[in-house]
C-alpha cells in the first residue's frame, strides 16, 4: 500500500508541476510533509537541498530520496517511475500539438498566461525555504525576533555574490556550506 501511496504521489507531483523543479517544490512538501508524514520539514528542507545539488531534475531526485526514506529501494523506484511518467505522455502529446498548431495566437496566450503562475511557484518554494532557514519553523512566527542571524548572513552573502559578480552557483552553494561549517562551530 505504501508503494501505491508513493507513486500515486509523485504521479501528481509529476502531472501538476508546472515549470520544473523549483515550482514542484510546493507540491511536493504538501505530499510528504502535509498529506502523507513521511518527512518532517526539516528532512524535507535537507532533501530539497541534496535534490539540488545532485545533477538531474530536482523533482526526480527529490521523489528518488523520498522513495528510500519511505521504503528502500523499492520505494525509490516507484515514485521516481511515478514522478516521470506523467512528464512523459504530456511531453510526447505537447509536442504533437505544438508542432501541429504552433502559429495559433491561443497557443501563444496559453504559454504567456502560463508565465506568472509558474514564477509564482517558484516563490513560494524560495519564500517557505527561507522562512524555515531564518527562523526554523515552517511559517512566520508571532515573534520576528528569533532570527538565524548566521542563516541570514550566509543567504545575503550568496545573493551578493550571485548578483554583483554572477558566480557560478556551484562555487557559491559551495562557498555557503563551507562558511556554514566554520561558523555554526564557531558559533
């Protein structure tokens, strides 16, 4: 029953995420973390992270660490078969529509209107993953006090970097878990 939960799962995730990774990142925390205990928010907050890093797609990743922490290897499989096989029929059906009807002004209305919904996911991931990271909890809390001070410095550190010298992400994902280590032993 928990491979079905896992696939039918990450068969969602893959049908309704819209925009790649980053915009299933909502999505998928309300699957593992809301409906489905399977992760806390913080073990969700690590594997986001880890499904970043590692090469390949964020959700796919994501539903390949899930599987094993829910059910092994087995586990892995099936919500990663899960996550890809909608992706698949929709591509290789799109493709066929696109190519067919592509000069159509409603195709491009579709495409242009689908823009700020996707954008808009994508913040909302960033927004829950920083709230978590400056404040360890998963919403705002009443008291704006308890800052992650170490959290916040690190996070406009990277954003300095990335913006003022346009870094490569990997030297400043890098960079911030280096300069993490050394300060929360620090401090």
């Amino acid at each position: 029953m928990t491979l079905l939960k896992l696939f039918w799962s990450f068969f969602q995730i893959g049908l309704f995420s819209i925009g790649g990774g980053y915009a299933a990142m909502p999505l998928i925390q309300e699957q593992v973390v809301d409906l489905h205990p399977w992760l806390t928010m913080t073990q969700f907050a690590d594997i986001m992270t880890i499904a970043e890093m590692t090469p390949g797609p964020i959700a796919i990743n994501s539903a390949t660490f899930v599987g094993i922490q829910v059910a092994g290897l087995p586990g892995a499989l099936v919500a990663t078969a899960g996550c890809v096989f909608p992706s698949c029929v929709i591509v290789m059906t799109l493709a066929f529509v696109y190519y067919r009807f592509r000069g159509l002004t409603v195709v491009q209305g579709v495409l242009a209107g689908l823009r700020p919904a996707v954008i808009a996911m994508i913040a909302s991931a960033g927004l829950s993953l920083l709230i978590l990271s400056v404040y360890g909890q998963r919403s705002l809390p009443a008291d704006l006090t308890g800052i992650n001070y170490i959290s916040v410095f690190l996070f406009l550190a990277g954003l300095f970097f990335l913006r003022k010298w346009k870094l490569n992400p990997i030297w400043v994902m890098a960079g911030a878990g280096a300069l993490g280590i050394l300060l929360y032993s620090i401090f």
